[in-house]
C-alpha cells in the first residue's frame, strides 16, 4: 500500500506543534503515506463534539482508509488505545467514546484491539502525547501492510458515548442539540424517518421558548429568519438565515429540541 | 489523470465536518485525487471575500487545475451550479458571482456550464449540502477524465459580483476596501497603473480621517506606523507596521480611500 | 525527486490567500511536490512562537525534507533570505532568528546560504511578498534537485534567536515560559535533565505566586487542578487539568518559573 490515505482528527489547533510532530512521525517511517488533515480544531478535550464530527465524516471515506483520532483527555492514565474496524473504515482512537456512534444499528459490529505490543511504539514513551508515541507510529505500521492483530489483544469491551435519549410522547419527540456547527447552526438527534407523517404543515418546533419556521432549505426564508429544517445528515436542524441560531438562541451541546405535530 | 489536483476553498470552518466529508466522498469516487486545501476560512456566506481570494490565489495554480467552491448562502433554492474554465483554471462554484473577478478584461471569455446531469450526483441530493452531494461526485468524475461538455449545458448568462467603482478627480482617485487580511492590512481596488505619476512624494492617501505616510515596504518604518505602500497585488494597500490597520482605523470592506496629488 | 515533500509554516492564516498563491506557485513549477501544511496559524510575527514551533517539529521529519517557512516582519528589507541545512532538515527561511533554535550543542553546526541569485525567483519580486516571489519558487526548484550551491554563497554569520537564560541557584532554578500552547499549557525551558535528583516530591513549582502540584500526567489530578509535570519535550510545563493555565494565571511567554527544592 505505498500510497494509502491516513487522516488525522485532532483537538491540537494549528497554533501549536503537535500536528506536525505527528505528521513528521509518520512520514519518518512511512515515507509515501498521504497524510490528509480532517480537522485540528476539535475543540480541547471536547468528546461529544468530535463524536459528532467523526460520525458525520468517516463513513464518506473509501473502505479500509486509516483515520487518526486524538482527542484525549485520559492521556498517560490507564484508559487503552485502540484499533477499530467499523463501517468499513479502519481507526485508531484512544478508548474514550468518541468513535462508538459508528458503530450503528444493523451493522456488522466493530472489530476491536487494544494496543499493547510495544515494539510498535516510539521509545521512551511520554505521559502527555501518546499520538506521537503510539498513534502515529502504529499509523505509519499499518500503512506499510502490518497485520493489525499483532497490535495486541481483541476487546470485547469499550467505553461508550452516553447521550440522553430521544423521549417520546403522544404528540411529540423531544430530543436535544448534538453539534453546533461553523455556522451556529444546531443539529439534533432527531431523525427525519422518527418524524413519520408529521414531517409538515402542522408540525410545530420548540426550542429555548422559540417556534422556528419549518422550511425546507435557508433560502426558502429571509436573512435573519429562524428556522428548522432536515439536515444534510437527515435529523431536525435549528438555523437562522445568513446567520447563527446558537448564539441568537443562547444554545448549546444538549440544549432540548422539541417537535410537536396535531394527530 | 490519476494524480490531478482539486482544491477545496469554502466556508465551512474546520471544527464541522462538512469539508472531510467532501474529501471523503471525493475520494471514495477517485481515489488517487491529489486533494489540496486552500482555505474553509471564507468568512460564513461572505462573498466579497471569496472573490478576493479567489482573484489572487487562483491565476497562479498550473493550468487545468481543478478548484471546487463551496460559499454558497443560496443552497438549496433555484440558484445554478457552474463548471466554468477562466484564466486556465477549471472551478465548481455556485452561481453567485464569486468567480467573476476571474474573469479580466483583455483575457479570452470564460467557458461555462450549468451542472443538470444529475447522473454524476450523490443520491439523494440534500435541500442544504449540494457541496458533498453534486459539486464532490462532479470533482472526482472530472478528475477521472469526464468531459466536461456531458455535465450540463453551456451558459452566457451568470451572476456578477457588483462592487463600487473607482472614482476619477482631477486631482484625485476614490476607491474602496476591497479586502482585509489576516494581519489587518486592508487591500484597495486603486491599481498602482492608475496612480500613473501621481505614485511618490507629492501623494496623499486618505482613509477614515488619516494619511497614512507612504512607503515602498512595511520595513521602512516603525512599528505602530500607519503606513499606504503598493500591495503584492499592486494595489494601494493601508497597513499599520506590526500592527492591524482594520481594527485601529475600525475599517471594513467598502470603507472609502482616496489618493490625491499635486500638478 | 519526484514526489518530495514540502512543508509550509507561517503567519498567514487561512482566511487569506496568502498561503494558497504560495501552493499555486510551487506546484506553477513542480507539479509533482508533496506540499504539506504544517500550520499557517503562528501569531503574525512572532518570531519567538515560530521558534518553538519549528524546534518541537521538524526534527521528527525525514532526512532532507525541505521546510518553507514565512514570518518574515523585516520583508522587503536589508534582511536576508537563507537556505538552512540543520537537524538533516532543510529550510527555506527568512534571516530572524526563528530557526537558530534547531541548532543544538553538540550536532554538527548548520549549513548555511544566503539567497542571491535572482533567476530561480518570480520576477518581478514584489517588496512585500518574499514568500511567493522568492521562497516559493526556489522551493520548487530544490523540489526539482536544483543544486543548493547555486541559490548564493554560504554564510557564515546569521541573526540568532535571544532568549533569557535559565539561572541556576543554590537550590533552585529559575527560568520562564517560552510557548503556549493551544490548550493553555505553559510550555518552560526548564529542561528535565537539569532538575536531576529534584525532581520529585521535595520540589516545588512556583509560578506567577501559585504552586501547582507536581504530577506524572494530566490524569493524575481533577479536572481545573493546576498542575506541573515534563512535558513531552522533557521540559517542566504548568497546566490546568482539562483547563486554560495561561488563561488562569495571566501568564504570557517570558513569565518566570521557578522550580525549588529541599537539599
């Protein structure tokens, strides 16, 4: 695979030097690996968001792709680092959650190894950047060919992402906010399908004590307009036109969206 | 063309995942696109601001390269997608005039088509995200070798980004802010051909109530010095030496600035 | 050499096309580079941060990568363009000192150029651009295997980076913040190996009137603890569990840090 694609997901910023450390690392063993940044700009330590991010992204990708992930709060304590197969893309991610909303229902289940064969790894190893001691080099191994199951055992056990759940009512779902995007827009949890027949005129969305407009896309409103509307990712999304819905609204990760239709 | 170039130039910020999943699905369609970011800091929806990106950067790319744009505040409503060659450079842009600056007087006309052949769409396209679900498959296809003629039909009409025009005294020019960058400096649509004799001592520039002092190079004073100078662009540039013009002098784009002479 | 790599690193953002034009350019005369965005986020002109920057970085790159690097506050002056060859990297790099940091005690000395001969650049050179008209296309031309020997003649005497030294006391050392990084991290030049037998539980961190509890790692102590411990450039850094320690302490490059200890 001399020219296999690694991407790299990180909370590192730009400012700093540790993306480009790790891209050193991995060009220093695997010198023809195309290394290709999906985002720096996770926001620090912020795993519900890169959840969401990763979630979104990695799927897209040509099957067997490698994917990069450090967002890692847990450095240098006890938690594992892992290798991943789902959705047909391959990661290495520390065991923090932010990977497992991949691992959807009605999918073949994740394979899964915790990286424990040393060898493999940059000596000595730090206490406070194992994705250039450990991720990266693993990376760079992997890209020429090495067998992932001489990375160290399977896993039958991970950390999961806990998000508060959908409720349902009689005349209603109540879900909240998941990401908010570059744009301020909000994306919830709740998916288009789970909408049925109330997908309409007489469905009406509340969120922090506003009713959005529903409309179909943002030119179908005026700038300044708030609206709701199906995502590109096909949940309920909270916008307003040419502008930023979270800060006109004051909200956030987990903020509750609520839709509410007339039987 | 297996290792063709396409660029990414959009608005889409780096903490969403939007731009990594137009990378995946490009890749996923052509694996061996060589994928380029040039920019996802377009401020949200800012047209004005692609342009001038667009202007200075493109033009010096190698002929045929293909560049994909994503500002795009029409999504979704009746608003055309363009395949356009202008100035060498092959461009996958909305239709609203953000590449028109592209196209100068004295060069051979743009080519351009509408994108209607929804054969080499994503299905199904999205109300909200035509980035990943027409202009990314359209990429991958082109950098395959696609004829650009099976895209959709040609176009003579397109929207044309309206800016002010520069104002001619007798003893005077008036123009405007056309850009700022990161630094602060604010870049001017006064070319330095149209200064003629005027470009030297006996000038004056105004803006926001100041004259900045005229210099060949921010070098030539100190810092904190608002200085006018004749940009890489070769236009009139206000910069404050190691400083930031736009927020001292609390201007924007369209803040006016005038050159005046002596006989 | 067709498919080396070439970094970038500077102080241009992203919201600018600054970056982009040098891309253009290069791949303009070595449509098979490699170009890779190490970061285009150091604060404009501040040669100190780009000094740790490169210092951290580009040691982990393969032999004779070539490194363009653009923070350049003296562009258009007498300053002089080098090419660097140090660390077995190689660099592109105006004469400010923000790479003297890569030349250590006790490796072989750097090899220096200074760059003069004008046909390997764009003309005409702009006053305030070096980095398109001059960097970038001799950039390429190395990329192309152009002999080093014939950009200008070698240097012996170059501006170097001054930093205020560590001071060592009877029974402590006292010595300030030279990076912070994108969390917050106050990054020191106290360097592991000269605390010796102090580091342990009988040493005490004092930092703008705080003592932060001396861990192993970030997870050894609660979120919003203030924390020191070896960075992993093995050099003592004061942190905040999952928190912002410049933002807590005020503290900036150049705070002092003292480290104390029991005989």
């Amino acid at each position: 695979m001399p020219d296999s694609i690694i991407t790299l997901t990180t909370d590192f910023g730009e400012d700093s030097p540790y993306a480009a450390v790790m891209k050193g690392v991995i060009l220093g063993l695997s010198p023809h690996a195309r290394l290709m940044d999906l985002t720096h700009q996770i926001p620090p330590q912020d795993i519900r968001h890169a959840a969401y991010f990763l979630a979104t992204a990695l799927p897209y990708f040509p099957r067997e792709t490698l994917h990069v992930i450090v967002v890692d709060p847990g450095v240098g304590s006890e938690r594992a680092l892992l290798y991943v197969e789902v959705m047909d893309q391959r990661l290495l991610v520390p065991d923090n959650g932010c990977w497992t909303e991949l691992d959807r229902a009605g999918r073949s289940p994740p394979r899964v190894r915790r990286l424990t064969e040393d060898r493999y790894w940059r000596q000595p190893v730090s206490k406070t950047f194992h994705g250039r001691d450990i991720l990266a080099p693993v990376a760079a191994h992997l890209s020429l060919g090495l067998d992932p199951a001489l990375l160290g055992p399977s896993a039958e056990e991970w950390v999961r992402l806990d998000r508060p759940p959908v409720l349902t009512g009689r005349n209603s779902l109540t879900g909240h906010v998941v990401f908010i995007d570059h744009f301020g827009n909000l994306i919830t949890n709740l998916r288009q399908e789970s909408l049925g027949a109330a997908a309409g005129a007489d469905m009406v969305v509340r969120v922090a004590r506003e009713s959005p407009r529903w409309v179909h896309t943002y030119a179908d409103a005026g700038p300044g307009t708030l609206v709701a509307l199906v995502s590109s990712s096909r949940t309920v999304e909270v916008a307003v036109v040419q502008g930023n819905a979270a800060r006109l609204l004051g909200a956030g990760i987990g903020t509750p969206v609520r839709v509410e239709w007339i039987d």
